[in-house]
C-alpha cells in the first residue's frame, strides 16, 4: 500500500537534493520553468530507487546549455533533434528537455493533438498517468493534472489522453504498458487494455530495435509473467514473436500445466529463481530467460499424432532452435544472445534423451561439449524444465541432475572439460600418419576427437599408437 506521507516526504527530499536545488534557482533566475519529471517522481512516490533523472523546462535547448555550462562538469547534446541536452552536476547525470513544440525539427517530434507549450501540455502527452506527474523546482510543487497519484494509489497503468491517441503517438507505449505491470504489479485501465488489443497491428510501425528493447525491460523484472500474459492476451506478442501465443493449443502432456504455454511460463519463473539463487547480485540473464519462455515453441509445428492416440514431438528442440533464431534475427537482437538461447534450445532435451542416473563418462564429456559456453544456463534451464514435471518424477529427476552436476565438476578437475579437443593437432596427425594435408587429417582428427570424449585424456603416446591403429584397420 502507497503511504502518501512518506511518498511526499521523499519528493521533498529529492527537490531539495544540492543538484536540484541548484538546477532550480539556476533556470528560475534565467527566467525559466524546470520541474523533475516522469520516472523519479514516480519512483519517489512509491519508494523504488530510480536510474534516470529526468527533467522539463520551457527553455530551449540553446538556453539550457548556456544555463547548465557554468554548472556542469560536462554536457551533451546527442539527443538536441529531441530537444533533450545531457549534463553532469555534482558528479550526477541529469537530461533537461525542452516542452517547447518549436524546439523538435520536424521529424523528431509530432503530438498528434495541439496540447500548447506548457508543463501540463508536456504532461498529458506522456504514456502513462503514473508517468505523467512533475515536480517543480525550486520550490518544491507535484504537478498532476491526469490523475497519476490516484492512480498509483490504486496501482492502475491509464493513459492521459484518450489511449488511441497516446498509442498513436507511440505504440511501443502498449508495449510499456506490459513491462511497467510486471515491473510495478500494476494493473491496466479497461479501456487502455481494450485500446492495446485494438491498436495491435500499429506496433509494425515500431523500429524492431525498440520492440527488443521493450521485451528485454520486460525480461529483466523480477516477475515478467504477468507481462507477458498482457501481450499474449491483447495480441501484441503475436506481432513479434507469434510462436509463443501458440503455445496456449499445445497439450502438456509430460507435465502437470494445462498447456505448453503455461507450462514455459512456469519454466522461465522457476529459471529466473535458480539464476537468482545461483548468481545472487548478478544482472539478469536476458539469454536465459528468453531461452526459457521459448524452449518448447518448436513443439506446435513438429507435432505427431502416434497410434495410440498419444502425440510426440519429431526433433522440436531442433525446430525450436531454428524458429528462435530468425525471430530474434528479426528482433535484430545481437549475434552472442541469438547463439546463446538457440544453443540452450537445441540442448535443452539432452539430459533427458540419456538414461536417469546412468551416464558415461563420455556421456557427461560430450554433454559439456555441445553445451559448450553454455554449460552453466544449461544446468539453470533443465532444472527449471525438471521441476515442472508432476512431484514424484520431478524429485527423482532433480536428484539425478544433481548427479550430473557433480560428475561434471568432478571429470573437470581431473581433465579439462571446457575446451575438449584431440590431444594430437593436425601437424602432429601428418607427422605420425606420414601423409599431407587433406581429407584423411579432418578424418583423423574426427577419430581422435572421438577417443578423447570417449577416454578422456589418454596422453600423447597412447594417442599415436590408437591412430596407428586406425589408420592400418582403415586400410
Ligand atoms: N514512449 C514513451 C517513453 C517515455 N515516455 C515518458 O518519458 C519518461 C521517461 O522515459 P523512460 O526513461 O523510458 O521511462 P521511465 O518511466 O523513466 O522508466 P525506466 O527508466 O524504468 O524505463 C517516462 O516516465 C514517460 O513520462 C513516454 O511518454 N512515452
């Protein structure tokens, strides 16, 4: 529950901050307005740390530098076509943008409706009302002229204006909307929610960069389901990465959901609480966590009805692997997470595809191998994928991965695992085999890859002799 008293408190307490203050009187005495804006009100309000310090003023960008100069350590002007000018004062980083209209060229800026060169004006075209709310400085106002402490009271996600227009502003605001309910456990408006469904298709015109990073922000909050539920439900998530909606007409039939949908958003729940556990302090795993969500979307199209009226799935992981790839292709998502969550998605069957409790030693050197950089998010997403299963199975699953892991780390401190390659290198094959470069060295260098994942490391020597062998048996 929002306590009002403390929320106001900490706005007092963030105006009259030695960087405020000294913004404050700084642009009054110029003449101008300058209130915070946005996200630290926001955050100030609910008591949630904030990155970003954001503020608003009617000077113009020309002004604001000549303002900010004498007091900064450093400014930038990057953002000037937005009419946004970045500064360092007192070792902070601040970004003042203008509500002037006349300050944007053209094409950076339109408002669809003529709100007028005033804070409020600035205010009603935001996304949100939670988002909506100025603090004037110096002497220390809330500026809320659409609802947004009500609406944070009663934890409710609305625009300012009439959602179609506010969308059509900007449709990675529907987007926002999902994030923002994961991040903050808000709820969205009926009619902001009616508004998202309708206006779906209208994200085509979003850059994919910014749809990416809407669904990384997405990813990156301690609870991303009730997100992305919102974008399954409204229609949005099918603009972007449609597998997943599918998702919801696949039977579970090995574990206990109700479908394969609620079975991969329970997988990426019971992930991120492993990455948490494991890795406490770190920064979210993006790769993991869209490897979790996706792990099972090849099963749609690989379906096979077997005699007996059961179904299976015909190489889903590989499918899966491949659909996640153009996707986040498409996404324009950088080449490492790509590799990574379409290499968790084509290994993510393995543990199961070998007998309980009963691997080889090179059974385990081959599962490090093709889980290569991926070992540790792979240990993270099986277990995740175990525990899902009903109770019983689950337990005896959990127990043998545990097994895994330990024969794992146990193999890796007699041999090294992470970089497994033949003992001989390709000189060395043409020296012992007498031969030159060609087919037969990639041929012996497969054979000896093959010892050293089934052997382990057997010394040079021995190496040789085997490939002597081979080479003779091969005739
Ligand atoms: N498409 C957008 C993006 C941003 N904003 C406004 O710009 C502010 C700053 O945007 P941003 O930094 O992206 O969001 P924050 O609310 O600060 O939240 P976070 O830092 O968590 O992204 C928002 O509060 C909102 O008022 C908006 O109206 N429409």
């Amino acid at each position: 529950m929002l306590n009002m008293a403390e929320g106001l408190d900490r706005l007092g307490a963030l105006a009259s901050s030695p960087l405020m203050a000294t913004l404050g009187s700084a642009f009054v005495d110029a003449g101008f307005e300058i209130a915070i804006v946005g996200g630290p009100v926001r955050d100030a309000l609910l008591g949630r740390t904030t990155n970003d310090l954001d503020l608003t003023t009617d000077a113009r960008p020309d002004d604001i530098l000549r303002i900010v100069k004498p007091l900064a350590t450093a400014t930038w002007d990057i953002g000037r076509a937005f009419g946004t000018i970045g500064a360092k004062i007192h070792g902070e980083q601040v970004e003042i943008t203008t509500y002037r209209a006349d300050s944007y060229d053209g094409a950076t800026r339109k408002p669809t409706v003529e709100f007028g060169d005033t804070l409020e004006a600035d205010l009603v075209r935001r996304d949100f009302t939670v988002n909506a709310m100025a603090l004037r400085l110096p002497v220390p106002a809330l500026v809320d002229p659409t609802g947004g402490v009500e609406d944070l009271v009663a934890r409710h996600l609305r625009t300012p204006a009439d959602p179609a227009i506010s969308f059509g502003d900007d449709p990675l605001r529907m987007l926002r909307a999902a994030r923002f309910a994961a991040q903050l456990g808000f709820d969205v408006a009926p009619e902001t929610l009616a508004a998202m469904t309708e206006l779906r298709e209208s994200l085509r015109i979003v850059s994919p960069e910014r749809v990416q990073g809407e669904l990384v922000k997405l990813l990156q909050t301690a609870a991303p389901d009730p997100g992305i539920r919102l974008l399954v439900e409204t229609g949005l998530m099918s603009e972007f990465l449609p597998e997943v909606p599918s998702l919801r007409l696949e039977i579970d039939e090995h574990h206990h959901h109700k479908d394969v949908y609620e079975h991969s958003l329970t997988v990426l729940r019971q992930a991120i609480e492993l990455e948490q556990a494991r890795h406490p302090g770190q920064a979210p795993d993006v790769a993991l966590r869209l490897a979790a969500l996706l792990h099972d979307i090849g099963k749609p199209a690989t379906r096979k009805l077997e005699p007996g009226g059961g179904v299976s799935f015909y190489h889903h992981d590989l499918k899966g692997a491949r659909l996640a790839r153009k996707r986040l292709h498409a996404l324009r998502f950088d080449g490492d997470t790509t590799a990574s969550v379409t290499q968790l998605i084509e290994q993510h069957l393995r543990f199961f595809g070998y007998a309980e409790g009963t691997w080889s030693d090179s059974a385990v050197r081959r599962y490090v191998r093709d889980a290569g950089a991926e070992l540790e998010r792979l240990h993270i997403l099986t277990r995740a994928d175990v525990t899902t299963r009903n109770t019983k199975k689950a337990g005896r699953l959990a127990r043998a991965y545990d097994d895994i892991e330990r024969r794992i780390a146990e193999l890796a401190e007699q041999e090294e695992l992470d970089a497994i390659r033949p003992e001989l290198d390709g000189n060395r094959i043409q020296q012992v085999l007498g031969i030159g470069p060609g087919r037969e060295v990639g041929e012996a260098y497969r054979f000896l890859l093959e010892l050293r994942l089934d052997e382990g490391m057997v010394g040079s020597e021995v190496a040789e002799r085997r490939l002597r062998e081979w080479w003779a048996a091969r005739g």
